[in-house]
C-alpha cells in the first residue's frame, strides 16, 4: 500500500510537472453595460477566440462582470454578445500572471441572419451542420442547424458579413449577408456531397520536431473558408472542402509565418506539409481617428504578402494591435473600421524585431454595392466574390447573398478596380469612382463557359518546383486573379473569359517572369515558369514636396514596355521596395490620393539594389463644410436680398488661395487666413446663382471645386 505521505508527494510531482502548470497563464475580466443606460447586462456570453476557435468563455453575472481563467498569453479577439443587444468584438493581448480587464458596452437592437442548410442531391435538412459568421476574417458567431436544418444568429451589429456552412461530409460553402438593424437576412446553403480535405504535419525547420498548436488556416482567395489546430505530433486535418484551389497559411508563435497554394479533389485528400523557421518578426501600432485623434477599437488590421492575407487582428481598447509570426519581408498592412475610409501602407519586417505601424482613418467613407446575375437568364449568382483594387493593391471583397447583391463599404474616395469571381462563370473586370458618403453602384452579369490558366513555376537552375510562388493573371494592366503555387510548383487559374492576358510569376529570391497567354472558351491554356535566381530589385522614399514628410501608403509599380511587373506600398518612413526584378530598364511610377502622379526611370543590376527617390506634389483637398444662406435686410422701403457664402479650410498645407466663382466667373480670391467667407449684396428673388469655391496651393495644383446654389 502507498502511504498518504507518498501520494501527496506524486499528487505534487505531477501538478508540477503538468504542462499547464509549467506555462505562465492569463485571466481575463470585465463587464457588459447597455452602452445607453449604464445598466449592467446580466447573461452576457463573453468568448475568448485565438485562431478563430472559442479558447474559454463566460456569462456575465447579475453586476454584468465576467472572468475567463486561464488563457494562453497571446493575441485574442474577444466577442460579447447578450439578447436584444449587437454583439461587439474587441482585440486585446493577454499578459500571463495577472487579471487583464476588458469592458463591453453593447448597443440595443440588432439584426438577425437566418436560413437552412440543406443538401443538394435531395434537398433534405442537414442536422448539426455549423454556421460561422466572420466580418472579413474575424470570427463573429458560431451556431448550428436544428434536426430541420435551420439556423438562426441573431443580435449582429449592422453590417457585411461572410456566412460559410459547414457539415461533415458535404462541400463547405460560403455566402455574403448585410445585416439590417432589427431586420432578419436569410442565408440559405444548398451542400454538395464528396468533398476532399487538406492535412498534414508543422514541424520546426531547425530540430524537426513537431509543432502543438500551430494555427492552420485555409483561404479561398480572401475568404477564410477553414482552419484547424495541429496536436501534439503536429499533425492537423482541414475535412469538407470544395475541389478547387486554397491557400494555405500556418502560424504558431515564435515561428514565421508561411504559405502555399493547394488543390483540393472530391474524396480525397491533399497532403500539405510546413516547416516554420523560428525568429519571427512582428507589426505593430495604433488605430486612430484622423478627425478625433481618438483610438478606434475593434478596428481590423490585416496583413497581406502581395495579395495573399497572412494574420489579421483587432485592435483593443487604446486602438492597439499586434502581428506576431510574420517572416522577414516586406508586406501591405490593411486597416479597417465601421464608418472610416479603409487605409494601406507598407512595412519591411525584420526577424526578431517590432516594425511599428500606426494608422489614422478619416471618416464619412464611400460605399461600392451592385447586383451579380447570369447573363444567360438573368439570375442571381450567390456566392460570388468581388473583390476592389487600388490600382494592383487588394483592398476589400465581399460575397453576394441570396439576391445576387453585394456591399463593401469604407472606401476612401477614388478610383477602383472591381473583379467579379464566381465558380463555372467568366471573370469580369469592371471600374468604379468612390466619393464620400455617397453610394456608387457597379453590377455585373457574368457569362458561362471561361477558360482556364495553368502551369507549373520551377528553378531554371535546378529544374526544381518552386511552391509558394505568386502567379498574377492582368488584364490590360489590372490585376483580376492570382494564385500561389502548390508543393508541386503547380498553379490553376479558373474562371477566365476569352481573351489576351499577362500572366505573371514572382517568387521570393527569383526574377520574375511573365509570359502573354490567349485564353479560349472551356479550355485549359498551359503557361510555365523557369524562373532565374539572382533578382535585382528597387527602392527608395517617397516624400511631400510641401512638408517633406515622408508618404506612406503610396503604391510604387515597376513595368516594362507597359507591362506591370511588381509593386509595393510605402511604409510610415516613406520607403518603398520593388523586389524579384530581372536585370534590365524599368518605369517606375508612383501613386497617391491627392497628389500629382510622378514616373522616372531606373535600371536593376542583379543581386543589387536601385536607389529611386521620389517627392510628391500634393493636390489641395477641398474646403469643408461648405454652407450659404440669403439673407434679407429691410431698411425702410428697401430690401437688400444677400447671398453669403461660408466654408472651413482646407486641410492641405502650402494653401495660397482660395478662388470663389459665380456661375462659373471668378469673382473674389480669399487668402489662405481667411476669413472663409463671401458675400454678395442685392441679389434678385428669380434668379439662381452657383458658388464654386476652389483651394489653390504654392505649387499652383487646384482642388476639386466643391459648389453650392442660392437663390
């Protein structure tokens, strides 16, 4: 028999020697208050989510406080949802060996997504089936189908989500839903059976050995359409996928991030395996707004490599966020939030170092919204992709609902390319002009029958395939399809209409290359890379020729002849950096809202880096807060009938003028100290006159006019 003694002893042992135990862990607690009334919300669900699976929740008591004991220190997106009340979802980092405080305040009366899933071979119910609710790639609400194979998520803050059912043994499928405040929006799935899967094992690069709970994600295009946690042999399983290509991202902390394309078959199952380096190097900032200077929280921040998403987070309370786990290399960074202008910028990480990136979003953004039908019939298409460009910069997407609509709002005023994707129809590029807190409408009607791209990128030196490596279908200049390259180096790009495009490859430490590819009707046009080591590549800063800041966030674009080659954004520093360039002659063009465009020549040496500066000249924004009134002043038996005309300055620098017309005749110039004002006297009653006011800076750029009529 084992004395007490002894069993206290191994009781002790084993507490010690547990894994949970020998890790430092972090509690999390706060309270849920109805934002209106102060009043505390009992029965409040509070979940903690890491990798977009539920890691420990809690249900607030009758004082609206909640605790969740024991968390991994790490990243988290937080979500509180209660009855009558829009869930809110908040960002924060959990430091280990202390109580971290978060409060919610939730606003009354959301919105409701509902539907039924069923299957498509019978249009029986599907049981059990699980609906996840993302806004972008952030995990909203999990619920499941009842025995008829409906669902409901309700108490959703007005908006655009991604609604993806899935169901053991069917096809996973997502749709678009716009949530309307105190109104239902249906979301119906229709499953189709064989599907195939992904799996495979994360070891470390440097011992082999296996990583736990490293984060497996799959994507189609921007939409994360699975994930899972590998085990304790590093192995994971990503079951019920559609055949058609992903890619495929895994993280785990302390290792960099990677990527690589996959295709997935029905029944079967496609085989990736990743070997993480460790050394990651880390982007962090702020989120602010730009009229306020206050912190946004539950902003969302999104890493991209090219046009491939790599991390996403939100920002908590003070508007901060982190992005761990990201490789040495340079990116786009992508911020995000309910009612700003949707902002980019570039940053260069560094293994084992913080690159800091702070956003500053300006309000009163545009909305892009439109309809997706078969040209054929003239049906609604569910399910289909739009994605927006800022010239080759992916910027935001959305998917169609049942009705074939679709709406992406926060976009910065400008001009945009949008691409409409769907399975089994003809991609379709179309163009859109974005002005603030205005809508603007693009529809599409997609035809049948595209064709197909397809190849296979390999080392000119070693014959060997190259995965991971981005292929780029343009046309005319716009970028309207990518892909990464599987284990194989293999790539397949669906869904072309017939046509002439520039198909391009680009992996790290290779030249790029691209090849022109003449696409026909329902058949497959086979383009291979053999890409050459030794690229060259381009840099510099980009700067305000008014203040001599540096820009971030301009788009730097490399070409040959007019063929698009590369691009990059500028990071806070102003630096740019055109990389994997072939020795020879290039353009080099820059690009920034409200700045003149500005190109010049450069020349790459391989294995060497190009210095190309360049310094923007501003275009002045127009002057806010344009009003006028007539004013009529009697005096005896006289009325003097008065026009005036008031404004704000523009927020430009280097302002010189301000230039007032009168149907279209300039009539005064007001100086750039004011006051902001214009007045004009006997005025008759019949007669309507047009004010325009435009902003004039040093370098005699002009701003859009903005005009106001008074009669």
């Amino acid at each position: 028999m084992i004395k007490k003694p002894l069993l206290f002893l191994i009781f002790i042992l084993q507490a010690i020697l547990s894994p949970h135990s020998l890790e430092a862990l972090a509690d999390l607690s706060g309270t849920v208050t109805n934002e209106v009334t102060g009043a505390p919300i009992s029965g409040a669900l509070v979940e903690a989510i890491r990798g977009n699976q539920v890691r420990g929740f809690d249900i607030t008591g009758a004082d609206g406080t909640y605790l969740i004991e024991d968390l991994q220190p790490s990243n988290f997106t937080v979500v509180a949802s209660a009855a009558g009340f829009q869930t809110e979802a908040i960002g924060i980092r959990l430091d280990n060996n202390t109580v971290n405080f978060l409060d919610f305040s939730l606003i009354a009366n959301g919105g409701t997504i509902a539907g039924v899933v069923t299957e498509s071979a019978t249009s029986s119910p599907i049981s059990g089936a699980t609906i996840e609710v993302f806004e972008d790639t952030i995990l909203i609400r999990t619920t499941t189908t009842n025995a008829s194979g409906n669902y409901s998520a309700a108490d959703l803050a007005p908006g655009n989500y991604v609604v993806i059912a899935t169901a053991t043994g069917f096809q996973t499928d997502a749709e678009g839903a716009s949530v309307i405040q105190g109104q239902i929006t249906t979301a119906n799935f229709s499953l189709a059976g064989s599907p195939g899967a992904i799996a495979g094992t994360v070891t470390d690069s440097s011992t082999t050995d296996p990583i736990e709970g490293a984060f497996v994600a799959v994507f189609d295009g921007p939409i994360l359409i699975g994930f899972a946690d590998t085990d304790a042999s590093g192995d994971y399983t990503i079951p019920d996928l559609a055949p058609g290509n992903y890619t495929v991202v895994s993280t785990a902390t302390d290792f960099q991030a990677s990527s690589v394309g996959a295709r997935v078959s029905a029944s079967t199952t496609t085989t990736v395996d990743f070997a993480l380096d460790p050394g990651p190097g880390t982007i962090a900032g702020r989120v602010t707004s730009a009229s306020t200077g206050l912190p946004l929280a539950g902003a969302a921040v999104e890493v991209f490599d090219g046009s491939t998403i790599i991390e996403s987070t939100l920002t908590d309370p003070n508007g901060d966020y982190e992005l761990p786990s990201l490789a040495p290399g340079n990116y786009i960074v992508i911020a995000l939030e309910t009612n700003f202008q949707t902002e980019i910028s570039g940053a260069t990480v560094t293994s084992g170092a913080t690159t800091t990136v702070n956003f500053a979003l300006d309000p009163n953004p545009g909305t892009l919204a439109g309809t997706v039908t078969a040209a054929a019939t003239g049906n609604p298409i569910v399910g289909a992709l739009i994605e927006v460009f800022d010239g080759p910069v992916f910027i935001e997407f959305a998917l169609t609902d049942l009705s074939g609509n679709y709406t992406i709002s926060g976009l910065a005023p400008g001009d945009y390319a949008v691409v409409a994707v769907k399975d089994d129809f003809q991609t379709k590029l179309s163009f859109a002009t974005i002005a603030s807190r205005t809508t603007t409408i693009v529809n599409f009607a997609l035809e049948a029958s595209p064709g197909t791209i397809a190849g296979t990128v390999t080392d000119s030196s070693t014959t060997d395939p190259i995965p991971n490596a981005i292929v780029a279908v343009f046309q005319n200049s716009n970028l309207i399809a990518f892909i990464t390259t599987d284990v194989s180096g293999d790539y397949t790009i669906p869904n072309l209409a017939p046509g002439t495009y520039t198909v391009l490859a680009n992996a790290n430490d290779f030249r790029i290359d691209f090849s022109l590819a003449v696409v026909a009707s329902s058949a497959t046009t086979t383009v291979d890379f053999a890409l050459d080591p030794d690229p060259g590549a381009i840099s510099g800063t980009v700067s305000d020729a008014c203040t001599g800041n540096p820009i971030s966030g301009a788009i730097a674009i490399a070409s040959q002849s007019g063929t698009l080659l590369s691009f990059g954004v500028s990071d806070p520093n102003g630096i740019y950096t055109l990389s994997n360039l072939t020795p020879g002659s290039y353009t080099v063009a820059l690009l920034k809202a409200n700045f003149v465009p500005r190109s010049a020549p450069a020349t790459v040496i391989a294995s060497a880096t190009t210095t190309l500066n360049f310094i923007l000249t501003p275009i002045p924004l127009p002057p806010l807060g344009l009003k006028g009134e007539v004013i009529r002043n009697k005096f005896l038996f006289q009325t003097d009938r008065i026009h005036r005309v008031t404004w704000a300055a523009s927020q430009s620098s280097c302002i010189t003028e301000y230039q007032v017309f009168r149907d279209g005749v300039l009539v005064d110039i007001v100086p750039p100290s004011g006051p902001f004002e214009y007045t004009e006297h006997n005025r008759k009653s019949d007669q309507t006159a047009v004010y325009t006011i435009v902003v004039v800076n040093s370098f005699g750029q002009t701003s859009k006019p903005v005009s106001i009529s008074l009669q």
